[in-house]
C-alpha cells in the first residue's frame, strides 16, 4: 500500500500468477482501480481471485467468461492477447536473411516453447529424411537449449544437410523466424498462440498435455475451430497422423491460404490497443 500510495498510480493491471494477489488487494484497499487480463483459456486462479472485484477483466478467449460469476460478466471484454512489437516489425525478407534461407523455398519452424519439448524433438527429427528429401524444403528447429545436444545427435546432420536445417537451442529472433515461416509447429502455450496469430501463420500445435487444467488443448482448440490450424495429441506425434498433417502443411498451398485468413480474421494486431483502451477507462 505504502509503494502504491508512493508511486501514485491510477490503475493497477495484473497478468495472472500469485504475485498479483497482494499488489491487487492494496490497490482495492486504495480505491485504486483493478484491470485483470487472462492470457489462456482457461481462468487462472490469481485473476479469478482478483477478478470478483476488478473494474474490468479482459480476456484473451470468450471461454474463460464461463469460470466468473454472473456479476463479474458485465465488466469482460474480449481483446485478445498482446503481442510484442518485434513480432510485428519484423519481415520475411529480413527473417530469411538473417537466418540464411533462401526466399523461393518452403520454411517450416518447429519450435517446443522456450524450454523446449522432447517428444515434440523426437517426432520432428524423426522426418529428416522425408522434409529433406524435398530440395526446396528448409528448416528452423529450435530445440529448446537443454535438449539441443541430444537433438544434434539424434539428426547427425551432414555439412550439406546443415546448410538447410537450421539447429538452435534457443533465438531471441523468434519474431523474424516466425515472419520468415511459411508453416510452423508449435506446443499452444499462449504467447506462442498470440504470435502465431499475429503473423498468420498456418500451423501443426502440439498442446503440452501437463499444463495447468490441460489449458494448451483449450487454447489450441479455439484457434482450431476458427480455421487457422491443425491439432495433435502430444501422444500421438510419433504417429503416420503427424507425418501426415506435416506435409499437408508444407504441401498444400490452399491449406496455407485458408489458415492465414482465418488467422487474420482473429485481429490478434490489435489485442493491445483493445487491451489499453481498457486501462485507460478504468484509470478515468
């Protein structure tokens, strides 16, 4: 109370974990206005504690409503997820560039999240032959760094096949990765969802199946039945079913411009703005 009477703030916005609960209730015990956003799915339990008495709760899924109470319902707004801005500027062209691939090939990512996934790993190193046997096939793996050693191992790339399979541990410069992808695969986490949706790419999610009330699945599902991806049970990456929706990706054109419409049509570029507006009216 002291800190928050000492900084003169006029809104307090909380992003879920515990930490928000004491800030959240010395500005109640202020009268200083509460904003709550929920990134998944699924209602965390610092926001759903909080949000009983917030001015407004802002919500990334229209589903997470379901876990308030009907009071707390008039003060939602959906405004998605925000997303970086390095996301936003970064171009094809530039990610291409930066990670040496050429601009008339097909770009697949694989990415497990910043700690990586190994099962994910598994099943992908497991297609190196099929994806490289395609000439104009390239792409960035990005491991996740405790598991780059045993990735290098598994794919035992040669110097020709290093020049189109991009191995990392870890990439600050996931933004133009991402720009430079023409397809990706991906766990549903919800930042990597954001991005994902940000730059429209047609995606493979792979949901961590350990998350929290297995909120990754809901959050996968969503973006599923808008039209912008395909979904497998982490069970079943080693599968044909993976192999398969892998190379419709990489394959089908169509499937691609069907994917990156409907993820435009999610607006996820203008999550922020929506998401200030709200701030701004509270702090009013």
């Amino acid at each position: 109370k002291a800190w928050l009477a000492e900084l003169g703030a006029d809104v307090v916005v909380g992003f879920g974990g515990y930490v928000c609960i004491p800030v959240g209730r010395a500005a109640e015990k202020l009268g200083v206005p509460v904003v709550v956003h929920e990134q998944n799915s699924v209602m965390g339990m610092a926001n759903k504690y909080l949000a009983k008495r917030a001015a407004a709760v802002c919500l990334t899924y229209e589903h997470a409503a379901g876990a308030l109470d009907e009071g707390v319902r008039s003060r939602v707004t959906v405004t998605g997820n925000p997303v970086r801005k390095s996301v936003f500027d970064a171009t094809r062209e530039g990610g291409r560039a930066r990670f040496g691939v050429p601009e008339d090939v097909r770009l697949l990512l694989v990415t497990g999240g910043s700690l990586g996934a190994r099962h994910l790993n598994q099943a992908v190193c497991a297609l190196k032959d099929e994806l490289l046997a395609a000439g104009d096939v390239h792409v960035i793996h990005v491991t996740g760094p405790k598991e780059l050693d045993a990735v290098a191992g598994q794919l035992a790339l040669t110097p020709a096949e290093e020049k189109r399979w991009h191995l990392f541990g870890y990439t600050d410069r996931m933004g133009e990765a991402m720009a430079a992808a023409d397809a990706i695969v991906s766990r549903a986490g919800a930042t990597s969802l954001a991005e994902i949706s940000a730059r429209a790419i047609p995606a493979l999610l792979v949901p961590f199946p350990f998350a929290t009330e297995d909120h990754q699945t809901t959050n996968a599902r969503a973006y599923v039945e808008a039209g912008c991806a395909y979904m497998l049970a982490d069970a079943d990456v080693e599968g044909p079913e993976f192999a398969r929706l892998v190379r419709s990706l990489l394959d089908d054109a169509g499937v691609r411009e069907r994917m990156a419409a409907a993820a435009r049509a999610q607006k996820t570029a203008d999550a922020a703005a929506k998401l200030a507006d709200v701030v701004m009216g509270a702090a009013r």
